[in-house]
C-alpha cells in the first residue's frame, strides 16, 4: 500500500480509505448505501488492515450514529493501528431544540464528546466539519476546534463540501491567529464531475491542503453496471433514491462517453472498470487518499486492487478527453491566459 502525506501535515495516510457509511443501514437512505453489522464489520477492516489500509472515514449522521458504534466495535483492541476519520456539523435525524446543528462551540464539543463515546477511543486522529456553516463566525468555529486539538481529543482539523471562499477564508483566520488549519478537504471528485480541478484543486496545491475523495465512483455508476441504453440497475443506490449525488450532476450522455472510455482502457489493462476509475483519480494533483466503501467483502477486495499499478500517459489522456465538460466562468477565461494563470503542473 502506498502512503502519502495529508496535506502539507506530518500525517501519513494510505491512498486508499475505506469508508464506513454502509456500516448500520438504520434509515431507508442509507440501507440504500448498505446495512453492514457488527461482524462483518470486523472482518472488512481485518481485511483493509491485511492490505494496508488504516484509516476509517465515518460521520456522526451515519445511520444517526450507528456507523460509529459498529465501526468501534469493529476496531477494539486494534486501536494503535487505526486512523479514524469522523465529521460533524449536519443535525441528526432526531435532533431537536435551538443549538440541534452547525459548527458552534457548544456543537462542536457535544458532537466530539459523543462520536467519542461511539467510537470507544480517546481521541480521533482527523475530525471534519461535514459542511460550512455559515449562520458561526468562522473564528468561533476554528477556536473550537484548536481548543479540542489543545485538548488531545483530536489530532487533525479538515473541512469537507466546501466552496473555495469557504476554505480560503478559515485557512485565513487560523493563520492570523495561530490555531491549528484545515490540512484536508473531503471532496465529491469522479471522471464524471471533475468540478473540484477548477478553484479547490488550484487551491489545495497553493496552500497544501490534501484531498480526501469521496464517491470517487459516483455512487455506483463508474462501478461497471451503467451501459448505455439500458436502465439503471435495480439495486443500485441512485435507483434506490441513495444516491449522495443528485442526477442532474451527471448528465447520460457524459456518463456513457467515460464508460465507453473505461471499457477500453479495462480492456487494455486487465482491470476492472471500477479499478481503472479509481486509478485515475489516484494520479491526479492534491489528492491524498480516495474513500472507497463496499456492500460486503467481496466488492471490498475489488476496490483495494485499484492500487500497486498506474494508468500509463496514453490511458490517463483518453480518459481526460472522454470526461472533460463544459466550463464556467470564469474558469474558462482564466485557463485562456495561463500565463497568467497557471494551472497545477499536471495540466
């Protein structure tokens, strides 16, 4: 397994990340994604350990808590061997009251106090505000969250969904006051919606910000099911109205474009189409590990051979050209005067 550093941080992390969001399956949304117990549990993070992947990526709102009980149970007595990643910030399905959500001090240590608790552990190693929260002063948010670093309940700050001025402002304000920074960005990153290439990622180099990718497979439909003029499949998650990526995100014609693409390069490399997508992302600038989830063992060890292999120059170029999309000012103006405005060295 490769390591690489998160961000401009000391923290080294496996490329790849499994992500535990099918762990529970306590609502209809995210039985969508998987109900995963406790036992099973246990024998998918042996399996990622086996392989060299330490780092679990879960969220307080998973299951309304249940993906952090499961995952803590999974973890016992492996403690000293595990990253663990969690986030807060969105309301739980049965919160209530004035202070239910959002980023602020008293949240923040309420949310912190009780992921702790789910998890079993003492601290947590990368602790993510889930969204931006726009109704607390960012210095408000920061503080809080260098207080619980002080603390020792958590070892690393990142944000995840966050717009380019969202992200510049808090680096911003850490900086002029000492506190600890945001070393990730959890991002939505896919050959079908490369978005984040047009601010974030220019950001991320220029102010070393690692990325964590989640859905690098969007939702399912890089997974090597979605052909062209056939209907989704049925127990797929975007079927099945689980989908973290809304439809419009993805227009069919882009899709089938990529997946004719993939099914050549598979071809090419004796890979699947799901590990050829998950290695391109893997070559691309700022991003430090890709969060890959499973419904059962099986799919898990499909994912973890997305690595020890790399797309050659030729691969990575068609794959580039079946996903490019139409771009928005003023990123379309900026990438016309590069001189001015270079691009990441990758380009």
């Amino acid at each position: 397994m490769e390591y690489r550093f998160l961000g401009g941080s000391g923290l080294q992390v496996p490329v790849l990340t499994f992500g535990t969001a099918t762990f529970g399956g306590s609502n209809e949304f995210f039985k969508a994604w998987g109900s995963t117990q406790a036992d099973e549990a246990t024998r998918m993070v042996n399996l990622c350990l086996d392989a060299g992947v330490n780092l679990f990526d879960t969220a307080n709102t998973y299951s309304d808590g249940l993906s952090e009980e499961i995952l803590g149970k999974a973890i016992e007595g492996k403690r000293d061997k595990v990253l663990i990643s969690t986030k807060s910030t969105f309301p739980m399905s049965n919160a209530s009251g004035a202070n239910y959500q959002g980023s602020g001090r008293s949240q923040l240590i309420k949310n912190v106090e009780a992921s702790l608790k789910r998890l079993n552990t003492d601290y947590i190693d990368i602790y993510h505000m889930h969204g931006f929260d726009g109704n607390t002063p960012v210095e408000e948010v920061l503080r809080g969250l260098d207080d619980l670093i002080q603390s020792g309940k958590i070892r690393y700050i990142a944000a995840s969904n966050f717009s380019g001025w969202h992200l510049m402002k808090s680096l911003s304000v850490s900086e002029r006051y000492g506190w600890n920074k945001y070393v990730a960005h959890q991002v939505y990153y896919s050959l079908v919606n490369r978005e984040y290439e047009w601010e974030l990622m220019p950001l991320g180099v220029d102010q070393k910000v690692g990325a964590l990718v989640w859905s690098p497979l969007a939702a399912g439909m890089l997974g090597g099911k979605y052909r062209r003029n056939q209907p989704y499949p049925a127990d797929s998650r975007v079927a099945q109205g689980g989908s973290p990526v809304p439809s419009f995100a993805v227009p069919d014609e882009l899709l089938y474009n990529v997946v004719d693409a993939l099914d050549e390069v598979a071809a090419e490399t004796g890979k699947s189409v799901a590990q050829v997508a998950l290695n391109w992302l893997l070559q691309r600038p700022t991003v430090s590990s890709i969060i890959i989830g499973a419904r059962n063992e099986e799919q898990l060890k499909q994912n973890l051979a997305a690595v020890g292999w790399n797309l050659t120059v030729d691969q990575v170029k068609k794959l580039d050209a079946a996903s490019e999309a139409p771009t928005i000012y003023p990123y379309w103006h900026q990438r016309g005067n590069l001189k001015l405005n270079p691009l990441p060295k990758f380009y």
